[in-house]
C-alpha cells in the first residue's frame, strides 16, 4: 500500500492492522476507530488487544497525518511511540504495513485481489468514490 491508501485505510472506521519491523521483526497490532466529534478527518487509535487508547490521528488540509498522544508515561509506551515513528515514516521500506483482511469501513471479510490490496472493500470504496471520501 502507498501513504495514501494508508491515510484512507487509516480514517476507514474500523482499521485493524500489524506494523512490523523489518531490521527487528518485532510486530505490535493496532486498531483506529472513527472520531466521534469528527468522523471524516479524525480517528482515535488504539492496540489491538489489550484495548489501550493510544491517542488521536487528524489529517491536515495537505494530507498529511498529525498525532497526538498522551505525555505521560504508561504501559503502552512501546506502542505510542512505535506508532508515532510510523505516522511520520509511512513509506519506509524497514517497517511493514499489513491489515488483517477486513474491510476498514465495515469489518467484512475482503475477498476479491483490489478490496484485500487497498484493505477496503468494493461496496464501502464504491461509496467512498461516490462521496469524494477517498484522498487517492
């Protein structure tokens, strides 16, 4: 995936995905979920199992990703600070971006080769076109 089919899979609602390094191998699941004060531009993000919020992603007017998070030490640190590495590196080649084979928008299974290269699938993008939601 590119930065901006990243920054859409990101902002999709129901994201669920692995960033894993590739010098370490090390791999830490996250999930974002749509802002509930603005659901377009802003995502709440959080691990992917323990459930932890890690902070909130907003994309600016150039498209860029903007992340903050809490300042205060926690047990979460390993995550907050791996994701902010990644919000700022997305086209890195030494850090790996894979979803977990469901739909960022409505959690379906993906099924067919375009839905599971995008993360999104052909209903929701449809959708997404039609609305001039997509930022690609």
């Amino acid at each position: 995936m590119n930065k901006k089919e990243i920054i859409a899979f990101l902002f999709g609602g129901k994201a669920r995905f692995t960033l894993q390094s590739k010098k370490t191998g090390k791999s830490l699941t996250f999930r974002a979920t749509r802002h509930p004060h603005d659901d377009k531009n802003a995502a709440r993000v959080w691990t992917g199992t323990a459930g932890g919020w890690l902070g909130t992603i907003k994309k600016n007017m150039w498209g860029n990703v903007l992340y903050w998070y809490p300042r205060k030490e926690t047990i979460l640190q390993e995550h907050i600070i791996a994701f902010g590495w990644f919000v700022n590196h997305m086209e890195n080649k030494q850090i790996e971006f894979m979803h977990c084979g469901a739909c960022a928008v409505c959690g379906r299974r993906l099924t067919d080769a375009d839905s599971i290269k995008r993360g999104i699938g052909p209903t929701c993008y449809a959708a997404m076109m039609a609305t001039e939601e997509l930022p690609f």
